[in-house]
C-alpha cells in the first residue's frame, strides 16, 4: 500500500499538484488509504460534524446524518436524502434566451436558445454555484452521481458502511410526485 502525505491530499483537492504528481496519482494503483485520508482533509475544513462518507463536489457531501446519508452543502444547507437529485432542492437559473447567453458567451460563440438551455445550480443558502448542464430545452433534470456507496464501501474500501444501510434507489421521481401531489392541499 503507497502511504501518502497529508500535504499531498490537500494539494491535490485544492489542485495545486504538478503534472508529475497527478500523472502518479491517476496513472499509479488505486489506494483505499489515499480516501481515508481525503476525508478527514475535508472533514477538517467543514463547519459542521456529521461525518462526510463520500465528496459529490467541491462543496457537496454524502455525510451520515442521524444515521441516515443525506447531501450537504460545505456552508451548512442540507439537501436530504441522497438518492433523490439534490438539483431539485437548489436554486436554479435557466439560460434560454440571447440575452442570457450573452452574458457569458460572446456573440455567436454560445449555443442557440432555440436548441439548447444553460441551467445553473445554487445552493439555496450560500449561494454558491453548484452544478451547469447544457441540455436541449425541456429535458429531464440531469441525475449526475448515485454512488452505491453501501458496494463501494463494502467492496472498495473492505469496510462496513458508517450509516444506515438505504435501498440503493433513485428516489427523485418520487420526491418530484411527493411536490406536485402536494401542491394545492
Ligand atoms: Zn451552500
């Protein structure tokens, strides 16, 4: 097992390795030790204490909350179960017209709004942007990371899950019914 520095971790989530280092670390055999290790350098530099499982993104966490994996915003909010798409829980702004595209592509260099839509993701309490998809208008909201984590834990990392163990389900659909159908009560 290669046994890895603290400091090299902290480089390599802030993305100041060099190129040797990452080609090393991407191209080199996968090490259970190098995740424990980036868990606890994100753990450190969280404000908050449940217990982080799994990164989503820079700001976003699969963290054991009462037990149970939920999505967590480094600044705090909580996006709930993590089998449903915390996309549905964010603030979202649709790009979908010249003028909004303008804004960030120059002149003819953006997609045409007519085809396709820019959706941008933000956490509903600090703000921070936290996912684009470029998608053709009206399509589905975009699912992008269901780890099995119960699998990657048990086989991966050899160990047992640290919260409880959840179908392994995508429950957004459900969440979406659970919204709509409770609309107008
Ligand atoms: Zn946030």
């Amino acid at each position: 097992m290669i046994v890895e520095n603290e400091e090299l971790i902290k480089n390599l989530i802030d993305g100041k390795l060099t190129h040797e280092e990452l080609y090393r670390i991407i191209s080199g055999d996968k090490d259970p030790g190098r995740f424990k290790l980036m868990l606890k350098v994100l753990q450190e530099r969280v404000g908050w204490d449940e217990k982080i499982i799994l990164p989503v993104s820079d700001r976003l966490f699969i963290v054991c909350k009462d037990g149970k994996p939920v999505v967590k915003c480094s600044c705090g909010f909580e996006f709930g179960d993590y089998r449903e798409n915390w996309k549905l829980k964010a603030r979202i702004y649709v790009r979908d017209n010249e003028e909004a595209m303008k804004e960030i592509y120059k002149e003819y260099l953006g997609a045409n709004p007519e085809w396709t839509e820019l959706r941008e993701y933000y956490c509903p309490r600090c703000y921070a942007l936290l996912e684009v998809e470029a998608v053709p208008a009206g399509y589905p909201v975009i699912f992008d990371f269901l780890p099995d984590i119960k699998t990657f834990y048990q086989e991966w990392l050899g160990e047992e899950l640290p919260c409880e163990d959840l179908e392994f389900k995508d429950l957004s659909w459900e969440y979406l019914s659970k919204i709509i159908g409770g609309r107008g009560d």
